[in-house]
C-alpha cells in the first residue's frame, strides 16, 4: 500500500515536472515566434517586452541594450512604469548598479525584497516602488548585447522556474533584437550610400555583370535628359541614351581589359561628355575568381571645358602670332642693320647679340605655342600612322641640314607594318625634337640614328647619338619644362623641347625614355602604343 502511495506521488511529480517543462518550452516558444516577425528595431522591442510579460506574469518590464560605442547601457522599451524612462532613453554606465553585476557576472540578477534602501544606478527609479526585480543578459553572437529586466510590485515574485524561462527567453530576445539591429544598420547604410550616391554632381551609372543598369543617380539622368526609374533593370544596349554614347559604352565594356577605361563623346547637338569606366569586384564566398560583378561608369558633361579650352587655345594662338610679327621685323631689320656695319667689329657685335635675343624669343614662342596646343588636346587629329614611313621622311627631310655640319643621319627601321593610331605632326615634331637635340650636342663626324622597331604591344622610336651622354642625376628631370643640364647654357635652346616630346606622348597614351651615359652617348625614346 506504502509502495503503491508512493508511486503514485512520484508519478504525479514526474507529470507536474513535464507539464512544467512544457509550459517552459511553450513561454519560450510563444515569446520566439512574437520576436522572429518583424526586422524592425522598435517593434520588436515593444512587441518581445509584451510577450516575456504575458509568459512570466510580471507586472512590469523592461529591455536595455549595451552601447559599446558609449560604455553604456541604454534603456529602449519599458512597459507598466509610471516614469517615462525611455525618451530620453536611461543611459546607466557599463559596471554601475544591477545592470553592472548582470554583465559583469553573466548570468541573472534577483532581488525578491526590494526595500527602498538600495543604492541604485538611477534614484528615480525609486519611484516606481518595484519590491521584486529579476535581469537576465541577453546574448548573440557571441556577447552580451543588452538586458532584459521583468518587475513586480510584490515581493519574492520571481522563484522557481521563472527565472530559467527568464534566461532562456533573454537569448531569444537577443538574437531578434541583434538580428533587427544588423538590418537596421544595412538599411541606414544602404541610405547613406544612395544619398551620397544621388548628391554627386557628377553622373554615375552602375551596371551588373550582364550589362544591366543597375544604378543610376539623378546627374546622369539629367544628362541623358531620362527619368532614372526607367534605366533601372534595363540592358545598357537598350537604354534610350544617345547612340554615339551608348554604342561607345558598349564597346568599352565590351573589350576584355579589366582595367579603369575613359573616353569622350562628341554629340550631335555639339555636347561633348566625357566618360570614366571602372570594373567594380564583389568579394564572393563562392566564386573566388576575380571576375567583375559590373561597372561603375562616371559621366561628366564636360561642353564648358572644351569650350574654355578652345577660346585659350585661340587666344594663345592670335598672342603668338601678334608677338611673331614685331619680332620678324626687328630680326629683319637689325639683320639689314648689321650688314650695313660689317666693317665695325664692335657694332656688329653688339647687333649679333640683339639678333640671337630676338631668335632666341620666336623659339620660346613657338615652344610654347606647341606645349600649350599638345597639351590643351586642341587639334590633335588622330589617324593611322605609318611610323616606319614617318621617320624615314622626317630623315630625309633633316638629312641636309645635318650634313651641313657633317653629321651622319640613319634610319634604321626594323620590321614593317609599324602602325600607330595617332596624330603624324605631332609624332613627327617629337622626332625633330629629338633630332634636333642630337645635332646640339654632337660634334662633326658624329652619327645620328633613328630606330625603330616593334615589342609587342608597343612600336618605339629611338633617336641614338654618340654626343657627350647626360649625368645620371640630370636624367630625371630632362624632361621636365625649362630644365636644362648645367654646362650646356651656351648652346641655343628653351628648356621645352623634350617637354613636348613627353607630352606629344601622353596625348597618344604613350610614353618617353632616356637611356645615356657620360662620355658613351644617349638614347632618347618614345613609346607609343600598336596598332
Ligand atoms: P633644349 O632646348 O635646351 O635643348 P630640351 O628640353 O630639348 O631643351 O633638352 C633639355 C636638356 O637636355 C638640354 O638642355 C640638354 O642639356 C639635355 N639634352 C637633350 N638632348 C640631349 C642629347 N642628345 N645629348 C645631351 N644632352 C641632351
């Protein structure tokens, strides 16, 4: 009978005993399903905190989230308070009070009798006459992210299994809050993103890896004169962009260089725009392959600059050309000057270094002219050029000149069909340059080459002398505008002759080198690309 009584005691246990477990697991699974509904920060605080209340029976409640940021812990949703305590939110420093010994111990604080003698974080919250007060952490990936605290006006209200359901529910919690507080962080970011994105004054288009539109500000739609809601999805080749613009965009996405790429686009209507292209690469989990995930294109309306550049270009012209005729007639006249005083040394002389003067500024005129005209893009006209055939008439041309002071002029040109697209007065002006200084700086007897010759994806020019070479610490800046080595001030010269060179060269994408020693020669170079 004994045995019989108690079976059935420890049977009725084992079945109160499940019946809690149960009512446990269903809190906890009632409080998690209310939490998992919404990604939005405030309501998931307001709608957990209601939820852990109805699960544990607390009169009142409240959830705080750490601020790492701050050293704070910041109370954002409370619930069956007199005191309004969340806006301004209560902000209690990381270690103080409860909140303190919950993260500093990591696990659920209790005090079932509170008396009003307790020395709190906060003394107002005095008031609100709480005689029970459970705080468990709550945690996700890994830290403490905040606290969840449940209050009662009686006293011991919080014993047995509450406080397991407590801690249980705080993670819960947590994760939610953690998880709506990741979204709200990319949301806030993807914000700030498109308001940087649509504030730039520039245009900016973005595209996926299939040539879709996939982003585009209000600039670029207003240079393209469309409404950007209708870009958005569409394939480049469609968009109703002008066909000059769209066709050359088509065809720079299309090559396979992934690298930055730029050009500019004459329109119809006399608009020129200019356009930056550059491969944008998303890290991938999956995919650890560099392939572009798309392109970032910036496009600039760039009429006004032309337009300044022309009118500076047309200015600069119609200066020089107004400073070249007084100075033709003075070199002329004092030429006629000094052959009327061919018998006094003294006079002449004097003419002589008027005369160099005066040839001296038509030079720097003219180099400047041309810097200023190579550089401003302004009438570069660019076609295929024959490079072989080019230098082969620029020696011919210089060949009698050179002769004159018994200089030797080969063209050594090796291999054919060496094609550049470019712009043949330009090159053939930098290859004078060249020639030029070679006849400076070279003594009767000397030989003078030109080379040519083709290494994949590039044809180089070179001009060799075998004149007095240049220090190496000179070799740097040579190509810098009025540098000139010390020591050679005396023969005639501006300083930008290779200056022009350099930039002859960066208007073709291309590039210039110099390879000398003291005593052994030099060679000078210009690299331009094949076509
Ligand atoms: P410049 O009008 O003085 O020749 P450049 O810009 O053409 O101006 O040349 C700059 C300087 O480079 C020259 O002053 C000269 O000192 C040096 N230089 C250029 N070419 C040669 C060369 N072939 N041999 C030796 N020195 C040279």
């Amino acid at each position: 009978m004994q045995d019989l009584e108690s079976l059935l005691l420890q049977n009725r246990l084992l079945t109160e005993e499940v019946k809690r477990r149960i009512d446990q697991l269903a809190a906890i699974n009632t409080v998690a399903a209310t939490v998992s509904q919404s990604l939005d920060l405030d309501r998931t605080l307001k709608t957990a905190l209601q939820a852990v209340l109805n699960v544990v029976g607390a009169d009142a409640g409240g959830i705080s989230l750490i601020d790492y940021d701050t050293g704070e812990v910041v109370l954002r949703a409370q619930q069956g308070w007199t005191h309004d305590f969340v806006s301004p939110p209560m902000r209690i420093p990381l270690g103080r009070g409860m909140s303190g010994r919950v993260i500093s111990r990591d696990d659920v604080v209790l005090d079932n009798n509170l008396d009003g003698s307790e020395q709190l974080a906060v003394p107002r919250f005095m008031d609100e006459d709480f005689r029970s007060i459970a705080m468990a952490p709550m945690h996700a990936r890994g830290k403490i992210i905040g606290i969840l605290s449940i209050m009662s006006k009686k006293p011991n209200a919080f014993v047995g299994e509450i406080i397991a359901v407590l801690k249980a529910i705080a993670d819960t919690v947590g994760v939610a809050l953690d998880n709506a507080r990741l979204y709200e962080t990319s949301v806030e970011q993807e914000k700030r993103l498109n308001a940087i994105f649509q504030s730039t004054a520039d245009g900016l288009i973005a595209t996926d890896q299939n040539g879709r539109i996939s982003l585009i500000n209000q600039a670029a739609a207003a240079i393209f004169n469309v409404e950007a809601e209708q870009l958005i999805g569409a394939p480049l080749r469609e968009a109703p962009i002008h066909p000059r613009a769209c066709e050359s965009l088509l065809f720079a996405l299309s090559s396979r260089v992934e690298e930055n790429k730029s050009f500019q686009v004459t329109l119809d209507n006399g608009r020129t725009l200019s356009f930056f292209l550059s491969p944008v690469y998303i890290e991938s989990q999956v995919d650890q392959g560099r392939q572009t995930d798309g392109w970032v294109i910036i496009v600039q309306d760039i009429t006004h600059l032309i337009e300044a550049q022309r009118q500076r270009a047309e200015f600069i012209q119609a200066a020089a050309h107004d400073m070249r005729n007084p100075l033709g007639v003075a070199f002329s006249s004092l030429n006629m000057l000094n052959s009327f005083f061919q018998s006094d040394a003294s006079v002449t002389e004097i003419i002589e270094i008027a005369i160099r003067g005066v040839s001296r500024l038509q030079d720097l005129i003219d180099d400047l002219l041309n810097l200023e005209q190579i550089e401003s893009g302004y009438g570069v006209d660019k076609a295929e050029v024959d490079i072989g055939q080019l230098v082969n008439e620029a020696c011919a041309e210089i060949r009698p000149t050179l002769a004159e002071k018994e200089l030797l002029c080969v063209a050594d040109i090796q291999g054919d069909n060496l094609r550049v697209q470019g712009d043949a007065r330009w090159i053939k002006r930098a290859l004078f340059n060249y020639l030029d200084n070679a006849t400076k700086y070279t003594q009767p007897g000397d030989t003078i080459t030109t080379r040519v010759f083709f290494s994949e994806p590039f044809v180089h020019i070179e001009v060799l002398d075998n004149g007095p070479g240049i220090p190496a610490e000179a070799q740097a800046k040579l190509f810098q505008r009025f540098y000139r080595v010390a020591g050679t001030e005396k023969i005639r010269g501006t300083g930008l002759g290779l200056a022009i060179v350099k930039s002859v060269a960066e208007a073709h994408d291309g590039s210039v080198y110099v390879r000398s020693r003291p005593g052994q020669g030099s060679a000078f170079g210009l690299t331009l690309r094949a076509e």
